[in-house]
C-alpha cells in the first residue's frame, strides 16, 4: 500500500475492517489520533498508521468518515520475527552470473561463496552420479529437470571419493526421499561434502540464457556482505579456458582395480568368461569415473590406473595390452604433458580414449580442438555410428571437441553429436587407435554405447594374436 494512498469515504455501517481487508483492528482512537492497525500474525512486515478525520453531515444516522492510510517502515525486529514465523524458507542465496544478471533463490547444502562454470544438464536421473563425475570439476551444474532429490543418495552410485562439482542449480527440492537404496537426503550429503546448492530459481529462464549466450561464469552466495556488482565483478575476471583441472582429478599413486559391475546391475549380454585369460589394461587416470573401471573389468581386462603425469616409461615396464586414457574436467590444450604422453604411446599398444582421453587423442594425431558454445551435458545426446548407421543415445559431458578438418590422412571419424554434427568418435587403425566423445559406461544409463568396451577388447585380442 502506498504510502499517503487515499482510502475514500465509507460508512460507518460498512466499517473500517472490510476496508482494510486482511488487518486484524486493534484499536480505534477518537478523531485527529492515529489508528494502529496489525496483523494478527506477526508475520504482517510493516505498522499501519491511519489518520481518521471525521467529515461533515450525518445522513439517515450514518456517519461517513475519511480515512488515510500511511505505510511505516518496519522495524528490524519485526522482520526478524516474520521470518521466524513463516512456514516456508526465504530466499537467502544469489546465483550472479557474468553477464550481469542476478537470480535469487533458497541456498541448501552448503554455505559461503563459490565461483565456476555454469553449463545445463538434461539428465532426468543420476544428480548423484553428476555430482561426483571429476569432469564437472569448476562448474556449477543446472538441472533441467525440475525434481531433484526425491531418492536420495546413496555410496554406491557415486562415481569418484568425492564431490568434483562446484554447486548444483535446480528449480524444486523435493521435501520427500523416497527410495529403498537411499541413506541420506541431498541437502545433508551436499553439507558434508562442502557443495553448495541453489533452489526455488527460474532454471528454464537460464537455460535458454545460456543456450543464446553460451556457457557463463557465475557466482554463488549466501553471504549478504557482498554486493551484486561486486560478484559481477568477481565472474567478470574468473576464467576456465586454459586451466589444468586435471591434476586435482587425478590420483596421486598407482593402484590396482578390480571391481566389476554387480551381478545384480549387469545389462550386457556380451560379457566375456571371466575365467579366460584377462588383459592387462594401464588407465591414465584424467579423472576417470569408477564406472568406466567397473565396465572394462566386467569385459575381462586387469586394471592399473595411474596418475596423469606418471612417465610413459613406466607404463611401458607394466607390458599392458592397452591403454585407457580416461575421461577428465576442462581444456585439453591447458595439459600439453598429457598430450605428450598421449604421442609417445599411440602406435605400440592398442589405445582407448574417452571424453577428454578422445580430445587428447585428436590433439596428439596432430588435430585441433575447439570450446564449444555452451557443450553437451545430459543422458540423451543422439549419435551415429557411421560405419552402421546405428544411433546410440549417449550420456555427454564435455565443453570441448575435436575438429574432424584437421586430423591427419587415415583417421576416421566413426561417429557423429545428431544434435549439432560435431565428431563424436575416432578410429586410427594403423595407430591402433579408437576413441569416443561421450560416457560409454552411462551411469544411470543409457546403455546404448556400452559395445564400445567390447571394440576395444576386440582390439587387444587381435593385436595379441599378431604379436
């Protein structure tokens, strides 16, 4: 109500309540003195002080009376018991982005302030197995699916130790964990792990945001000492491109895996005997998800993984079959050491590369590659295999690609992104070389490109049969 509004003349049979509607009357003073109106909730946020100034005639023994109506502030108590009041929880986090927009929600999980990469994920499932994917390490990751949380988390659909993405955007917090796996809700395991989280904001409105603008840098807070300009500010001067994330990612020792997919998950009908001689695989850990270890275990093979920067010479000492060279976070032109690993390597094994492991590739082929505008992040990415025709519906997550224009003769681009034509998979035979531009191991799913396992155990088989 605006302040010195003007209410008109009323009657006194129509009264002062039904005027103000909504207002519990506390008292009513005599003419010239002031009317205090409130709520009784004391969730009503501002004092009503209404000056009553009684007007001329009487007709029919009605008495009109002018009323107006002026708004005080309220005062910081009052605002201290609304909110404690309210049944809901307020906004008290700002999404500020670098571009200059400012988006406020309700903070979960975590609280502080964090700066990263915003990028937009379609998955419908999984938030858990994004959460701890290491390639989302420096971002922020917007789900478009409106529900999140609704079955909780549990430690075996985790892909990593820990948590590699810097906060999670969503529309609507599910009030409820419904699910027989689940041992603790979002918001706990957020808390514990340092994540910050951000609800009840307009995730369509950003979304279309960032598929005109491109991927942006934001920033998320909940500390109310900062300024919007000042975090505009702090997005303006962060950057990604051209920061090694991997190092973080990796692992620091050798180790040894083992572990296949559980009997009680296993969808593969393709799944070799066991108990036939395995082959030895030597995986540079980039930031690989356990599920890929999981997948090439279950297809027969023996794993090392070891770190990103261990010396190809000692991979060499292991005698392996093949080589993985895994998935992981950001720009591969930021780690020319993995690229050189990549070159000293290709030609004397067989060589698999996912996502970043791929990029690598392409670079170390002596190709280029490229950011793209905002990436490709979600479970239900459409790519052909071309050599077959065949569609898979991949599981994506990168912001980089390979331009297929610069390869060199006798590389072969074996897949196509149906969405915006980008390569999407490799293969150098002379090299032994194959690689793939999306998650074959598709962690809720789909399971559609889980055959590239076997391509690549095909590849070891061969290569050991003409040795």
């Amino acid at each position: 109500m605006a302040m010195g509004m003007k209410v008109g003349l009323v009657s006194q049979s129509q009264g002062v309540t039904g005027l103000l509607s909504g207002c519990n009357r506390r008292e009513i003073v005599p003419h010239s003195s002031s009317l205090h109106l409130s709520a009784s909730s004391s969730a009503f946020r501002s004092r009503l002080q209404v000056a009553a100034v009684a007007s001329a005639s009487v007709k029919a023994c009605t008495r009109s009376i002018s009323l107006q109506v002026k708004c005080a502030t309220a005062t910081a108590g009052d605002r201290a018991a609304a909110t404690a009041a309210r049944p809901w929880k307020a906004s008290d986090c700002r999404l500020v982005l670098e571009d200059g927009s400012v988006w406020s929600g309700k903070s979960f999980g975590s609280t502080g302030t964090q700066v990263g990469e915003v990028v937009f994920n379609t998955s419908l499932t999984g938030y858990q197995e994004i959460l701890t994917d290491p390639s989302y390490s420096g971002q922020f990751v917007l789900m478009t699916q409106p529900h999140i949380g609704n079955t909780g988390v549990n430690l075996g659909d985790e892909e990593s130790g820990k948590c590699f993405t810097g906060a999670l955007i969503i529309r609507r917090l599910s009030n409820i964990v419904s699910n027989w796996r689940s041992s603790e809700d979002l918001p706990e395991y957020l808390k514990k792990r340092n994540v910050m989280g951000i609800s009840d904001i307009d995730t369509r409105a950003i979304t279309r945001r960032l598929r005109e603008e491109g991927s942006l840098i934001g920033v998320l807070t909940t500390e109310n000492s900062k300024t919007d300009d000042e975090l505009i500010e702090m997005a303006k001067t962060w950057k990604i491109a051209g920061k090694d994330l991997i190092t973080d990612a990796s692992c620091t020792e050798p180790y040894e895996w083992q572990e296949k997919t559980d009997d009680e998950w296993e969808f593969s009908s393709d799944i070799p005997d066991l108990e036939s001689k395995k082959f030895h695989v030597v995986a540079y850990d980039f930031g690989v998800k356990q599920n890929i270890l999981r997948r090439l275990t279950s297809y027969g093979c023996k794993i090392t993984v070891v770190p990103s920067t261990y010396p190809t010479s000692k991979v060499l000492n292991l005698k392996p079959d093949g080589i993985l060279f895994s998935n992981g976070p950001g720009d591969p032109s930021a780690v020319p050491y993995a690229v050189k690993s990549v070159q000293d390597l290709v030609g004397i094994v067989p060589v698999f590369g996912i996502c970043m492991g791929h990029q690598l590739l392409g670079q170390a082929l002596g190709g280029t590659t490229f950011k793209m505008k905002f990436g490709h992040h979600g479970g239900n990415h459409p790519v052909r295999h071309l050599p077959t025709g065949r569609v898979e519906i991949s599981a994506q997550n990168h912001n980089y690609a390979v331009d297929p224009d610069t390869l060199p003769e006798g590389v072969e681009v074996t897949h196509i992104n149906l969405n915006d034509g980008t390569c999407a998979g490799l293969t150098f035979p002379a090299m032994k070389a194959m690689s793939i531009q999306y998650h074959p191991e598709a962690s809720p799913g789909p399971h559609d490109s889980d055959p590239a396992f076997s391509d690549f155990v095909e590849m070891m088989r061969k290569n050991r049969s003409e040795a």
